[in-house]
C-alpha cells in the first residue's frame, strides 16, 4: 500500500527548473510570500511589499513557445526586478541580460522627464546548466558597476545583476542548507516529491511554494502545459547541444584543412627557394623547375 503511494505522489513531481513552472510559483497573485523570501534571499535583504507586473501565464502551448516566462515586479514602491529561469545555455546570454536590465532601467522615464524618475533596476537569473564562463568558486554572483582600480561602486549605482548556478551549488561543498538561498536552490533542484517535502518542512516559505507544485501537478490542464513546455526546452536543449557539436566538428575540420593548406603553403614556397639556388648555381631554369614540379611562372 505505501509502495502504490510512494508511486502515485512521484507521478506528481514537477521540476521547478521548467520556467512554466517556476512562474506558477512565483508570480501566484494569492500569495507573495514565496517570492519575497527567494528575493529575500538573493537580495540579502528583507523584502515585505512586492507587486507583480506580469502574473499572467500563456495559457496555450503554441503561445508559450515563443514566450520567455520571466517575472517582473516592483519592491517597496520603486525597485524594479526581473527574474527568471533559464535552463538552456543561450548564445550571447549575458549580452541579453545586459540588455534587457537596461531595457527595465529606463521603462520609468520618457523624453523630457527628470532623471531623478530613474529607480533602482535588479535582474536575477537562475541557471541550471551551461556554461556562462562565471567565476568557478562561486555559484552566487553579483555585478554592479565599480571603479576598475578601487573595486568601489559607482556613487548612486542603480543597476545590479545576479546569476544563482544551480548545479554549482550542489556541487560545492559544505553548503550551509540552513541558508535561505541554499534551501531555495535545494527546492529548484529537487528530483522527487519527498525532496522537496523535506526541504518545505524546514521553511513556511517553501512550504507554500511546495503547494503551488502540487496544486499544478493534480490540475490536467496545467500539468499538460508544464509538459509541453518541458518537451519544448528538451528540444531547445538538444538542438543547443546538436549546433555546439556541429559548431565544433567544423572549428576542427576548419583546424585540420589549415594546417594541411599551411604545410603545402610551405612545400611550395620552400621548392621555390630551392630552384633559386639552383638556378643562381648555374642550373637550367626549365630545368630546375621540372625537376622539382613547379612552374616557371610562380619564379617571377
């Protein structure tokens, strides 16, 4: 009997780290208390009041393709973040973050206004996988501007970035899981329902969250969008792996043609100063070339 239950609750299990998911969780109008303990949690600060500018899910599949299901909202009145999920290594992704924070900085002002209108602006990326070229000793990272010489910031700095690496974390040692980012991150990763359930029970926060998953999980509706969408990023990811494959296959092919076209580049040009010696000691210049294969015309 507990066995066919065990079962059934695994069935169940939905992976936080498929971005339809994650917005569920985190972007839910009935409750804000998961989402202002995660940016807790990043931000290393208490975050109380916190509203959602784009709750809303697409509620088809066709629609959801092509849809990058972020969360933004505005803390305290004036601070303005984006968060979102990111499970498949982007090409140029870090130019895209860039891009899109400064795209969130100036949403607040327009031509004319003062640019004291201008608020704090934070992006916050989780990722699961890839390789975003970040520093190995950190699975937490924080980018703000600075002065290059001093390392201090810029006087009124506005503009921070963070990437949470998921499977860094769990790789790292020693990882203190009283932490509320870590436990957070323990939550993302989790790969069963017990997991998750043991994580919950340590925090109200998570346990909350844990409820939203189960809440999908049972709905058929949102359960087929979540696999949908969950086939959709597999796809995504293995034609990122096939491009990287191919893209690699070519830049060593590419390698391999070079230096067989250098090596005959430099046969050629080493027959060529051969029958100048020759040629310079008295030999035929018809002579010289047929002897080493090479026209009289490459001598001039």
């Amino acid at each position: 009997m507990n066995r066919k239950k065990e079962s059934n609750e695994e069935d169940y299990f939905l992976s936080p780290q498929v971005d339809f998911l994650f917005k569920r969780i985190f972007a839910d109008e009935r409750t804000t208390k998961p989402l202002c303990s995660l940016l807790s949690a990043v931000l290393d600060e208490e975050v109380t009041e916190i509203r959602i500018l784009n709750p809303e899910i697409p509620r088809s599949i066709a629609d959801m393709k092509g849809n990058v299901l972020d969360i933004r909202a505005v803390l305290g009145g004036k601070t303005h973040v984006n968060i979102e999920m990111q499970i498949w290594s982007q090409i140029h992704y870090m130019r895209r973050t860039q891009y899109n924070i400064a795209r969130l900085y100036e949403v607040k002002i327009e031509s004319g206004d003062d640019y004291s209108k201008l608020e704090r602006t934070i992006a916050i990326n989780f990722l699961s996988g890839g390789n975003y070229k970040l520093p190995k000793e950190k699975w937490h990272t924080k980018y703000i501007f600075k002065e290059i010489d001093l390392n201090t910031p810029m006087p009124d700095e506005m503009l921070e970035i963070h990437f949470i690496e998921l499977e860094k974390m769990l790789k790292c040692k020693g990882i203190d899981e009283s932490n509320s980012l870590v436990k957070w991150g323990l939550f993302m990763t989790a790969k069963s329902m017990q997991d998750m359930q043991v994580v919950a029970k340590r925090d109200p926060a998570i346990l909350e969250a844990l409820s939203i998953v189960e809440e999908v999980a049972k709905n058929k509706e949102e359960r087929r969008l979540y696999e949908a969408r969950q086939a959709f990023i597999r796809d995504m990811v293995t034609n990122q792996k096939e491009y990287e494959r191919r893209e690699k296959k070519a830049r060593e092919e590419g390698l391999e043609e070079g230096i067989q076209i250098g090596e005959k580049r430099g046969r050629e040009e080493e027959k060529k100063e051969t029958a100048k010696k020759l040629i310079s000691s008295g030999m035929e210049r018809k002579e010289v070339c047929e002897v080493l294969g090479i026209s009289e015309s490459d001598l001039i």
